[in-house]
C-alpha cells in the first residue's frame, strides 16, 4: 500500500498564494515537512487557473453571459469549481482505481462557517446591498 499527501494550492496569480500567509506558513514550513519525515510524500497540486484569471474572466451563458464574473458568490464559488476541484478531479483520473480518498474536515468547520454567513451578512448590511440581488 502506498500513502501519499495531496494539498491543492489555490494561486492568486501566477506568482503569488492566494492562501493566508499564516496558513501558506504553516503548509510548507510545519506540515508537508512532518508528513516527509513521516516518510509521506506530499504533491502539492495547482490550477492553470488563478483567482485572478476567474475573477477577470467572463461568463459564458445565462442572462449574464460576456459580463465579468467578478466577486465569487457564497454557495456557487466558481474559484473553489475551477481553481481546487478541476486539479484534484484531474489529478485522480491518473490514480488506479482501487485508490482509497481520506478528506481532512477541521473541527471546527461549522463554527468557522457560522463566522463566514456572519461577516457575509454584516457585508450586505454596511453596504446596503438589497437581497434581491443575492443569488443562492
């Protein structure tokens, strides 16, 4: 049986992390050298694509397809879509089908989500954004 780490890197453009500093930190400086101590080797895997390219770039179909997309909308993140998930789903095709998947959820996930709707909404709030424009 062979084990292997894979972190994902979303880039926010072609040079720079688009991770916490503290997390990028913590990423390369503490984990991925445990795990390589532990004898675990780790692939980290990036996207062609940054947060920049998909913020800049346009929307294909729909009533607002050539405009700009901008800001990710909560619930439908094109860049977590694009960015994370387009490199692990291609990065697990070249893997053997008996593969075993092992995903890490902190555990504090739903407080760290709670904290996420919380600012979301205060953001609407400061700027007096109508809800009607929110799309779910």
């Amino acid at each position: 049986m062979v084990i292997m780490a894979h972190y994902c890197e979303v880039m926010f453009d072609d040079a720079t992390s688009g991770e916490v500093p503290e997390h990028q930190a913590f990423i390369y400086q503490a984990a991925i050298p445990a795990l390589e101590k532990l004898g675990v080797p780790v692939r980290v895997l990036r996207s062609e694509k940054t947060y920049t390219s998909v913020f800049m770039g346009k929307v294909t179909r729909g009533p607002k397809k050539d405009m700009i997309r901008s800001f990710p909308v909560c619930g439908k993140c094109y860049v977590q879509r694009d960015c994370k998930m387009h490199p692990i789903r291609q990065y697990q095709k070249t893997l053997p089908s008996d593969t075993v998947q092992y995903i890490g959820i902190a555990k504090n996930e739903p407080q760290r989500l709670a904290r996420l709707r919380m600012c979301f909404d205060l953001i609407i709030a400061r700027f007096q954004i109508p809800r009607r424009w929110m799309t779910r």
